[in-house]
C-alpha cells in the first residue's frame, strides 16, 4: 500500500506546479490580448477615424513626454508592446516545466482535432516551401492587413486631389495621385520591416512561447524580405517616374534637412536590393560567401532608412530590429572569448569531429545547433551544425560532426588531415548557442 501510494503522489501533480500553470496561462492570454491591440493599431493607422479622431486626442493627452517629446507616443503606442511582450516571453519561460524530449514527443503523437491537423504540412512544393495550413492562413491575413492599408490609404488621399490643389503645384491630376501612392506604397512596406527581424532573433522569448524556432521561422523572414522589397522598390520607381514626369529628375540628389532625403532612400533601398538579389536560393546556394557577406548591408540599409524618414516616425517599425539588435549583442559577448576545444579529429567519409569542454549546468535537447566560428578560415563565417553528444552522457563534453561539402568545411577537413598528432596544434573556436532543438515532428 505504501508503494502504492507512493507512486501515485509522484504522478499527482504538485500544488506549486497548478500555481504554475495557472501563471503561464495568464501570461500567455495577457500576451494574446497585448498582440492583438498592436495588429489593431496597424489596422486602424490608416483610418480617418484614427487620424482625425483618436490621433489628436492621443497627442494632447499623452504626447508631451519628457525625452521623446511627440515621438513618445509612436513609442508608446508601437515600440513599447513588442519590448512588453518579449518581457513576458521571459516571464513564461522561466516558468514553464522542463519535460522530457521523448514525453513531448509522446504528447504529440496523441494530439489530435483541428489544430493538429492544421499544423501538418499543407503544400510541400512550391515557392513558400513546406507550409502548413495554419502558416498559409496568417500568410493570407498578413497579406489581407497590406492591401488594407493600401486601399485605405488611397481611398482617403484621392479625394483631397483636386483639379485646383493639383494646379497649385503645377501637377496634373495623374501625377499628384501617383505622387500620393507612391507615398503612400512606402507606408505599406514599413508593415513587413516592423515584423522583417522578429524570425530571426536566435535567443527570442516571442518564438518558443508560440513553439517555434529561430532556424524554422527563417521561412518568414524571406516571406517578408521578399514583400518588404518589392513594396519598397515600386515605391522608390514610382517617385523616379513622377519626378522625370516633372522635369525635376534632380530631386534624386537631393538631401533635404528638413523633409525626407532622397538620396538616404536611395542608398537604403540600393542595399536592400544587393541583399534581395544574393539572396535567391540558385545564387545563395552556389555562391552562399557573396549572399553571407552582401547581408551585413543590413547595417546601411536600417541607418539611411533612418535617415530617410527621420527619428520620430522610424519608432514604427524599431521594436523587431532593436530586439534583434540585442540579441546580436549578447551572441557577440558569447563570441568574444574562444571556447576550450578538447579535440579534434579526422573520421571516415570526409567528416571531421570537433569536441568542446562545457559546464555540467549547460543543457541541451537533442537536435540542438551549434554556431561555430574557427578565424584561422574566416574571421567573418559562422556555420550552424546539429549537436551530435548528449548532455546527459556527457555531462562535460559537446561534440558536433562536420561533413566535408562546402569550401569553409573543405578547408578545415585539410586542415586537420595535414596536422601531425604527435605533436602539440591548437585551434581557436568561437561559438554561438547552442539553440534549438528544431522541430522533431518526424518522428511521429
């Protein structure tokens, strides 16, 4: 009997763990409702309801701040519930009960109803990839929220077009509504670059809470970064063609301190396009050195941006790429100092073994990736490789093995054939992570 019940007060789950439960849930709907009221302030934007209405009430009740002076409240309003919903990402982790790989897998397995089914893969060729249903259903409402902008957009701008307010500024009727969406088309596009970086902060709290990763949300990044670019280059055509039309084609050069610059547009939307051209997979697959090092242009291309729309009206679309920024901060803090590299050894098959020293608090899960930088082949390179050691195993020790296919990974396989093991060789290695694990719905 004693046994007995003893078992059965293992599997009882503790009060502190309903308490924890009850904590999560309430974290996770706190995050819902916050989410939800950052998508309807992007659906009410370009309303006259918002503008006429409930923008200048806003602005004279809560847009005298301190530091930020009118700028306070896009922060408020647009900055600060992304930064509040990172913050309860962290909360949630922290809380949330540790189980094991193969119960989770379990737990799965015997999922079943409308949500599992929408979470199977729906298309598996194709432009998108592999994409479940649930993932084509936010890619339409996404879309849908675009073209509402849009038509909203112009819907309200047209009608302030006039013969008169045309004539005023030596523009006929054509051109004063191709210059309004052209304008217009660019508040469309700040839509994509507000949510472009969120996929691809590797330590995101945002992710795991919605059981994603960064290396399977790296899909919306491109679906992003493919909408982001096209808004952006109509827009940025769609100026050309109205200031050849006005025999005023010089405006190309111009930087204005008071109004946007154009020649910051320019620049910014000139880096987007190195980046959107290297990153076509026919060429990120052949020549993947040019599309890695073409992507630091992101740094050009956020700084003109800046530049382009000026420092209050960037808060916009700031919340992703400051996340993001942070997170590269603190991979770089990682990255500093070498890791202990407690061997490495050439195996069959053109594959190489490299075996870390770790900490014995330091857990990972199956399937987990690794980010390995070696400088003495590139300074700049970082290459992801699944864990192949287990961290209850060996509890001190992380191992990755390297297959030798790409010219980074060729290299090193030389490398260490060349080396004589007699004697003393040291390698400096640099990691990030390790992150994951990646989805193991396969195993089902």
């Amino acid at each position: 009997m004693d046994h007995k019940s003893a078992r059965v007060s293992a599997k009882t789950p503790s009060s502190g763990d309903e308490f924890k439960d009850v904590i999560k849930g309430l974290i996770k709907l706190l995050m819902l409702v916050i989410f939800l009221g950052y998508v309807f302030i992007w659906i009410l934007m370009p309303t006259l309801i918002y503008r006429t209405k409930w923008l200048p009430v806003m602005r004279t009740e809560f847009g005298f701040s301190t530091y930020f002076g009118l700028a306070g409240l896009t922060l408020f309003m647009l900055m600060f519930p992304m930064l509040l919903l990172a913050c309860l990402g962290c909360l949630y982790l922290h809380l949330k009960k540790q189980k094991t790989n193969n119960h989770l897998i379990r737990e799965k397995a015997t999922g079943g109803g409308v949500l599992a089914a929408m979470r199977r893969p729906m298309l598996v060729k194709g432009p998108l990839g592999i994409v479940s249903a649930t993932e084509l259903i936010f890619l339409a409402m996404f879309v849908a929220l675009l073209l509402w902008n849009f038509f909203i957009y112009l819907r309200n701008a047209f009608p302030m077009i006039t013969p008169q307010s045309a004539a005023k500024l030596h523009q006929k009727i054509w051109q004063a509504k191709l210059e309004a969406m052209a304008i217009r088309i660019g508040l469309v596009g700040n839509a994509c670059l507000a949510f472009l970086f969120i996929p691809v902060v590797r330590g995101s709290s945002l992710l795991p809470v919605l059981g994603l990763t960064s290396e399977s949300s790296i899909k919306y990044h491109i679906w992003l970064g493919h909408l982001l670019m096209t808004i952006f280059t109509v827009h940025g055509l769609c100026f050309v063609v109205y200031w050849a039309s006005m025999h005023e084609i010089s405006q190309m050069v111009t930087w204005s301190k008071t109004e946007m610059s154009n020649v910051a547009g320019e620049i910014a939307l000139l880096s987007g396009l190195v980046m959107w051209a290297t990153s076509y997979p026919s060429i990120r697959r052949r020549f993947f050195e040019v599309f890695f090092y073409s992507h630091y242009l992101y740094i050009i291309f956020m700084f003109f941006y800046v530049l382009h729309v000026g420092i209050a009206f960037c808060f916009i679309v700031l919340p992703g790429f400051y996340m993001f920024m942070v997170d590269r901060f603190l991979r770089f803090l990682q990255s500093r100092d070498n890791v202990r590299l407690l061997s490495a050894r050439v195996l069959s098959s053109n594959t190489a073994e490299l075996t870390f020293s770790k900490a014995k608090e330091l857990m990972y899960n199956p399937t987990s990736t690794l980010f390995v930088n070696i400088p003495c082949i590139s300074k700049l390179q970082w290459h992801p490789f699944t864990i192949t050691s287990s961290s209850n195993l060996e509890p001190e020790m992380l191992s990755i093995v390297i297959k030798s296919e790409g010219k980074w990974s060729t290299k090193l396989y030389k490398m260490l054939s060349t080396w004589d093991h007699d004697t003393d060789r040291t390698l400096s290695v640099s990691v990030e992570g390790p992150y994951g694990p990646i989805s193991t719905d396969f195993l089902r």
